[in-house]
C-alpha cells in the first residue's frame, strides 16, 4: 500500500497569491496536453504514489436514465479509517470544516479509499480550453471577453478565474434534474423537498457556442419547479445567469401560486435564502457556488494535497434510500467515500463597504475537474459557522464532472442540508433540447396556469 500520509513540508501550498491578469502566453499553453492535461491539471501522480496519473475515462453509457457506477473503483477497499482519535495525523490534508466535524462528534469518521483520477472531457472542450487559455481575459471580478466553450481560465492567474472555470464547465448541452433535498434536524429526523431543474448550458455548448464578451453575455439558463411538499408545490424560480456586476450578473424571476403571476426576483442573489431551504441554502450556494464575484476580493493561494469527498457511488445508488443518508448531527458516513487529491485552494474576503453573512470563505477545487469539492465559511467574527462538501464524481455519458450530493453542516444549529439527491427519483436526462424562449417568463406563466 502507497502511503497516504507525506511530510507536513511537502504539503505546503505550491503557489503564492498572484494578482488578476489577462491570458497566458503561448509557451505556458503549450504545457496543455503535455504535462498538463487538457484542462490545466498535473499529468503526474504525487512522488510516493498516493495520487496516481491523471487516467481519462472512456465515453459510455447512455445520456438518460443513468445512474453513474464503476464496478472497478466501488470494489476498492478503504485504506484508512480518519476518527477523532486520529485526526491529527492528518490534519494537513483535511479541511477546517472536516476537522471541526471530526473534533466534535465521535461518531463522524471519513473511509479514504484508493484515488482515481478518470475525469474527462469532450475533444470540442479541449481544443476551445487551449484557445481561450491566449485569449480569454477576465476585467475585474465578473466581466469575461473573448471565452468561448472551453474552460476559460485553465492555468488560472487568480482566485476569480479559478471560480469562473467551475462556473463555466461543461455539463452537457441541456439537461433536467430530479433534485432532491434534505433539512436534516439534530436527531436524523428529516424533511424532504422534491424540485424538477431544467437547465441550458448556454455558454458551454458545443452544438452552438457563444463569445462572452463583457455584461449581459448569458452563459446559463435555469428553472427550478417545486413538487412537494404541498404548501411550496407550484414555486417556481427562473434565472438567466450572466457575465457582470450588480443586476447585470443576474436576471431572476419568480412564480407563487399565492400569488398567481410572475414577478422579477432581484433578491434571488447572494445571502438571501433560496425558496424551500428554510434558511439552509443561500442562494449564491446552489451548485456550492454560484452568482457574481463582486463583493469579495478573491486570492488564489496555490496548490494542496487534500482528502476529498470523491467517487460517491454508494451515496447515489438508486439502492440507497434517502432514510439510509440521514444521520443524527451528520450524512451516514459509512457510505461516503472520500480520495486524495489535488486542489486548488481559493480564498474569498468581503470587500470593504460589502455585506454578506460570510466575511470569509476557503474553496476547494478539484484539479481535475474543476469542481469545487468543499467550502469552509466564516461569520463576520471570524468564526467557522458552515462547511459546504460536494461529493465530486464522474459522468461517463457526457464526459464531465460535478457534486452530487452536496451537503452543508451548520455547526450553530446542529441542522445539515442535503441537495442534489436523486437516489429514489429519476437520474439526469441529458436529451433535452430546449428552445431558447422556453427560459422565458410567459412561459412559466403559462406553464403555472394551464
């Protein structure tokens, strides 16, 4: 067996922050398929083996009902057993969020398993990632000129391009989501809100891409319908996400059937609670990070070796059912997986004059994929009051990566939040093609009230 555990000197963060700055050169492009993968990570596994060669995933299955699996990597074993007992041992590897988690309740434990790294991409994805490297700019926190398709920042020059390559990745050209969540009280008693997510991935489409260039360049369209339970069955939220500040970054609309008609929903942003979280979710925390950059000066702080919820088979199983999850304090841990990996790490502070509920926030992005894999989040005191986990996985159908589920512990009030469940729904449908006016607020109008 490769250890696991390397000297605390070799865990030292690679880089130091850098400022913002525009492209790279071509010799650093050049480094994009050769000792880089396509999308910017290291080729190479770690010098003693514990993070193997980067081993692209082969293209298979089919685009809808889909649950993701890999027999080889769900046979492995766990390597190691992470307890409050041991903790120390490896805290350089572990996150604030998953230290406190260790250091307060015994019963919360991680199972490191051997680490893949079969994230990979479509072949239109590479060559545009290659392009936009020398000519994708980013002004400021959110206006981007010149990206198209590909990931726009793949040997990212500073925390803001970091966190646009997660929000600009490819997940397929349109798809709709069964999206399950869980506010899961202190004793594991929990209650279940069921949404239909349909998405257009406007930006990231190799069928018809598009040039960002400056504000009001759309790069995503989403609906979000809620099903149950029945006081919030009918709730329906539209957003067109796009490149800028203030209300340029965001155009949102919003259906009650209280209220029967459509209305523009500027506070669908930022630290307001999303619809049917009850104060779980802020809205800026779907897809563990979402919306404009404006408010924080973002840092790239370099590169790390970090335990990850990773491969997360057992916990999106259609075997598993949402009652097997749900945990007293937290998510059954005898079902999660977690690898080691690289990431890039990425802190954001609130911009003097801003407000937010989070001064702070530490992100943990996956190399691979550029999915971000964890969030520790601190109050205006400073203090450690959430940490946001997504379990990163692999798509082999659409050849893409993204976390499913994600999980935020409020360590305040013992709750912990849970979305992106589809276990005893359906599982992603890929197939859809959805006309561009179908994101539009005469349709959810008129979808609301037939």
């Amino acid at each position: 067996m490769k250890p696991i555990l390397a000297p605390l000197a070799a865990l030292a963060l690679l880089l130091s922050a850098v400022p913002a700055a525009a492209r790279v050169t071509d010799k650093e492009a050049a480094q994009l398929g050769g000792t880089l993968t396509p999308v910017g990570a290291e080729k190479a596994g770690n010098k003693d083996g514990s993070i193997p060669p980067w081993t692209p995933g082969k293209q298979r299955g089919s685009l809808s009902g889909e649950f993701y699996t890999d027999p080889a990597v769900e046979a492995d074993k766990p390597l190691l057993t992470i307890t409050r007992a041991n903790m120390a041992q490896y805290a350089p590897r572990l996150s604030e969020g998953h230290l406190k988690l260790l250091a307060t309740h015994d019963s919360y434990k991680l199972l490191v398993y051997p680490s893949h790294r079969h994230s990979a991409w479509p072949e239109p994805i590479y060559a545009a990632t290659r392009e936009n490297a020398v000519r994708c700019e980013l002004r400021g926190t959110d206006e981007l000129y010149g990206c198209r398709l590909g990931f726009p920042f793949p040997i990212p020059k500073s925390g803001a391009e970091a966190i646009w390559n997660h929000k600009l990745k490819w997940r397929g050209e349109s798809v709709t989501r069964y999206n399950n969540q869980m506010i899961v009280q202190p004793n594991g008693q929990f209650q279940l809100t069921k949404i239909i997510e349909d998405v257009r991935f406007v930006y990231a489409s190799i069928r018809n891409p598009v040039t960002l260039e400056g504000g009001q360049s759309d790069y995503l369209h989403y609906m979000a319908r809620t099903t149950a339970p029945p006081r919030l069955s009918g709730t329906t939220i539209l957003v067109h996400d796009k490149v800028g500040t203030g209300s340029e970054g965001r155009a949102a609309w919003l259906y009650t059937p209280t209220l029967k008609r459509v209305r523009r929903a500027p506070t669908v942003c930022c630290d307001n609670p999303a619809e049917g979280t009850d104060g779980n979710q802020f809205y800026d925390q779907v897809d563990m990070y979402n919306g404009v950059l404006e408010r924080y000066n973002w840092k790239l702080v370099g590169k790390r070796e970090m335990i990850l919820p990773y491969d997360p088979f057992r916990l999106i199983s259609p075997k598993t059912r949402f009652a097997d999850l749900a945990r007293p304090k937290h998510l059954n841990q005898d079902l999660a997986r977690y690898e080691l990996h690289r990431v890039w790490v990425v802190e954001a502070e609130l911009r003097a004059g801003e407000t937010h509920a989070f001064k702070k926030r530490r992100f943990y992005l996956d190399e691979d994929g550029w999915a971000i894999a964890m969030i520790d989040n601190y109050d205006n005191r400073g203090q450690l009051v959430q940490f946001q986990e997504g379990h990163i996985g692999f798509g082999y159908n659409i050849l893409a990566t993204s976390a499913a589920p994600e999980v935020i512990y409020h360590f305040g009030s013992g709750r912990y939040f849970v979305t992106t469940l589809f276990n005893e729904d359906k599982p992603y449908d890929f197939t859809q093609d959805y006309r561009p006016d179908y994101f539009s607020a005469a349709t959810v109008q008129k979808r609301a009230t037939r």
